[in-house]
C-alpha cells in the first residue's frame, strides 16, 4: 500500500477470482453435458428395446393374422358343403379338425414398463412419451378386452364340434398312441349345431382378422415415431 500498488494487487485478485468462477461455470457445463449425454443414452437404449418388443409384437400378429385367414377359408369352404348337400368322408377330416385351430393376442409390454418404473420423463419427446402411454396404459387392456370377448367362445366351440364328432378311442401305430374317430356322422356339415359352430367361427375369425390388422397398422406409426426419434440428434 505504501509503494502504491494497491490497485495493481486488486485487478490481479479480481482475475483470479474471475477465472476461477469460469473454471466452475465449465466444470458444471462439462458436468451436465455428460449426465445428458448419460440420459440420452439410456433413452436411445430403452427406445430401441420398445422397439425390438414391437418388431416381434409384429411378427406374432402377422402369425395370427395368417391363421385367421386360414380359418375364415374353412368357414367358407364348409358353408359352401352344407350348402351343397356334401356328405362326410374321411379325405375331409383333417380339414374339419383345423377348425379348432385358434389365436392370441399378446403384447410384450416389458421394455415399456421398464422405461415407466424409472421414470417416463426420461423421454425427452413430449409427443412420444404420449404415444407411447396412450397405446400402452390405455389402449392395450381395451385391445385385450374386446378380444378376449370376441373370442369368448372358443373353448365351447372345440367341444361342442368334438361332440359332434362322435365317439374317440384310442389306436397304436408305429408305437405311438392317437385319438381316432369311428362313426363320424355324414350329415354332419348339415346339421344345425355345426352351422352354429362354423357362424360363430366365421364371426369372431373376421373382428379378430380386423383387430391384428388394425394393430399391426398401429404398430408401424409406433416403429416410425421412434425410429425417428432415436436417430434424432
């Protein structure tokens, strides 16, 4: 102070001062840069697991909708018998068998979850995060629902066509032992409760064929909005 060089001295605190707060203001830049970076990856990561669950989610409705056109074209292959009067004989008997033949709905829903139990804020794009809760929470459970309602009959129908079937016993060939049918009646594609059987099949056949269609439809707009956004940058 005496030599005057009080001033100096300040200036040189002053910078000190300054330069230690940009070192933390860059440490705290550096340090939030990496626990986005951090977040970020977690989101691709969960992202692309939703995204391998639909993909599979899509194969398996793609499986049931095969099935369902298969059984809508024995539907309208037996009406066509009744129709015309045909009687029964063995060559057919495979064909009425695949008539109870069936199918599921099944979401894998797991990744979802996942993502949901640590915190869907972790989506950082609003009108994703909506997306995917609207299907998930809400629209789902409706899905499985009406599904399970359309295909409320199933199980009485197998055993009310293997009723009419007649009698089983059991045969051995080639070591092994099968079911065999004997006396399977040859008015049977005339007989009322068979026509019952193939309406009821026919009807929940086609709102089950709408309900994977529509899905799968729903499925891709899903696949793209976060293909999308995991390629985001």
């Amino acid at each position: 102070m005496e030599t005057g060089k009080t001033g100096k001295y300040l200036k040189y605190a002053i910078g000190e001062i300054i330069l230690v707060v940009i070192g933390i203001l860059i440490a705290l830049n550096i340090n939030n840069w990496n626990e986005q970076k951090k977040d970020r990856n977690y989101e691709v990561k969960m992202l692309s697991e939703i995204l391998n669950a639909i993909e599979e989610d899509e194969k398996s409705f793609n499986i049931m909708l095969d099935r369902t056109l298969i059984l809508d074209s024995m539907a309208n292959y037996f009406m066509t018998l009744s129709k015309s009067n045909v009687a029964y004989h063995d060559s057919i008997f495979s064909k009425v068998f695949s008539l109870n033949s069936g199918t599921s709905f099944q979401i894998n829903s797991g990744p979802y979850q996942a993502i949901k139990s640590s915190g869907l804020d972790k989506i950082s794009n609003d009108s994703l995060r909506n997306k995917l809760i609207n299907f998930y929470d809400f629209k789902v459970p409706l899905y499985i629902g009406r599904f399970n309602h359309v295909n409320r009959n199933y199980q009485e129908n197998i055993e009310a066509l293997l009723s009419l079937l007649g009698e089983r016993h059991i045969e051995i060939a080639n070591g092994r032992n099968f079911v065999a049918w004997q006396d399977i009646p040859i008015d049977i594609f005339q007989q009322q409760k068979f026509l019952e059987i193939l309406s009821d099949i026919a009807w929940r056949t086609n709102v089950s064929k709408r309900i994977f269609m529509d899905r799968l439809v729903e499925l891709q707009h899903l696949t793209l909005a976060i293909t999308s956004e995991i390629n985001h940058d």
